[in-house]
C-alpha cells in the first residue's frame, strides 16, 4: 500500500459516523501533530465558558487554521483524540464533528477526563494529519 487508506474490515462493525476503525499512512506521507487544543483566544481568555458544543465548534476552526498554515485540510486528518470533561454532555459534539470530517473520517477517540488545565474549559482535541 503507497497511498493513506481507510481500514475498515468487514468482519468489524462498521462505522456510521464520519470515523474509520484505522487509517494506513506510507512511510511517503507528510506527518502534522496538532497539540491538544483549547477554546481559547489569542491572549487565553476562555471561549464558550462551560459550553461543550460552542468549544468544540471554536476548537475545530482554530485546528483548522493549523492545518492550512501547514499546507493540508480536514480531509488530511487521520486521527482526532477528544477530551470532555462530562461524557454526558458529549453527544453534542458527534454532529459537529462530523461536518468537519465529512471526507476524512479519521480513526477516532472520545476520552473522559476529570478536568483540564483551565476549569471553565470542557472539551480539549489533538489531531494527527498525513498528507502525501
């Protein structure tokens, strides 16, 4: 395999979301680490304080900014990690997502945790991009 490619095997449940169960990267791709993202503004006020789906929204247009300054897009994402802080406040965040992952449908993880570094900040995302 020379090309980024979806794996998603038929003996496995299939993915209804704009996700993938795993995505090959050739040694020949073009790797971006994005670190976790926060809603925050460029002098680190909170954006949406305590508001999962407005951070989510805010977060997924700033990691956008990172990808087009390295040259890719969201449909070069291959993996997107999320944190909540309230998995059940999460189901928000699925349909927001996926208007940005309509193409890629990146391997993906939801993550529970007990806080973030500021505590009005409910939801942090790192992404993984691969471009060839």
């Amino acid at each position: 395999m020379n090309v980024i490619t979806k794996i998603n095997p038929l003996t496995m449940k299939q993915p209804t979301k704009a996700y993938s169960n795993g995505i090959f990267v050739p040694k020949n791709a073009d790797l971006l680490f994005v670190t976790g993202q926060l809603a925050q503004d460029s002098e680190g006020k909170v954006v949406s304080p305590y508001d999962m789906a407005g951070q989510t929204r805010y977060i997924f247009g700033q990691i956008g900014k990172i990808l087009e300054a390295a040259g890719m897009s969201y449909d070069d994402v291959v993996k997107t990690t999320i944190f909540v802080v309230d998995m059940t406040k999460s189901s928000c965040i699925s349909p927001i997502r996926d208007e940005f992952f309509k193409n890629s449908k990146p391997a993906s993880s939801m993550v529970g945790v007990t806080g973030l570094v500021k505590p009005e900040c409910v939801v942090e995302i790192e992404v993984i991009a691969a471009k060839q």
